[in-house]
C-alpha cells in the first residue's frame, strides 16, 4: 500500500529533522524487521502512511460524517496543544508483529500522553496497568 506526501513538505521535514540532527525519513524496504516502533515511525514509509491515514481517512470522517477524535485508551478529545497531542498507536506492539505495521485494523488514535505508557506493551497489559 503505497501512500503520497506531497514532495515539497517530505522534503521539509526531512530537512528540518537533518537540522536537529535527527535520522528521519531514511528508505526501508518496509519487510526487515527494525529494532523498534521508534525506527519505524522514522522511515519514509511511515510519514507517508500517517500523512495518508490522517488526510484520507480521519480528516474527510471528521469534516463529513461529524466524527469526533479521541484518544482510543483514555478518552481525550482535545484540543492538540504542545504537550498534548494525537498519535497512531499499533494496537499489536510493533515488535510483536512487525508485518502489521500499516494494517489498519492494527492503528488506533491515542494522545501522546497514553501511547507512552502503553509503549510495547499489549492491549492487555497496558490496560490491566491503567485500570
């Protein structure tokens, strides 16, 4: 499944990220396993997927149909401030199942705050740690 960034804001943000001296937005043959979830959300294929999921999926739901954005594990619905904010979190920990990285019956939407603490924790353990 191949997913479009625009060219123009790609290459901003991987110059941005070179700025500060961080690995972002390098090639992955989107089928070797990388060491964790953090690596992954580096890759090229995973800007493009998150560009993709939250422009073609979450934002014509939310203009359209009313959908309203919350948080999957504690029920924030926002607003996105600076330390306050939306992630996609794979249900599955990444580690567990690298080949579901951009499945999306694997993705939920989490505040930063939750897709911390839940980390690579499963579904299960994350909630049984919370609740």
């Amino acid at each position: 499944m191949e997913h479009q960034i625009p060219q123009q804001l790609l290459d901003h943000l991987i110059r941005t990220r070179t700025e500060q001296n961080m690995f972002f937005g390098a090639e992955w043959d989107g089928e070797t396993p990388l060491p964790s979830s953090w690596w992954l959300t580096q890759t090229k294929q995973w800007i493009q997927f998150r560009y993709w999921f939250w422009n073609e999926i979450i934002a014509p739901q939310v203009c359209c149909d009313g959908l309203v954005v919350s948080c999957a594990y504690c029920g924030w619905k926002g607003p996105r401030t600076k330390d306050t904010y939306f992630c996609l979190d794979h249900v599955v920990p990444y580690i567990e199942a690298p080949e579901r990285w951009n499945d999306l019956n694997n993705i939920s939407i989490a505040c930063n705050h939750c897709n911390k603490k839940k980390g690579n924790l499963s579904l299960k353990e994350f909630l049984e740690t919370t609740h």
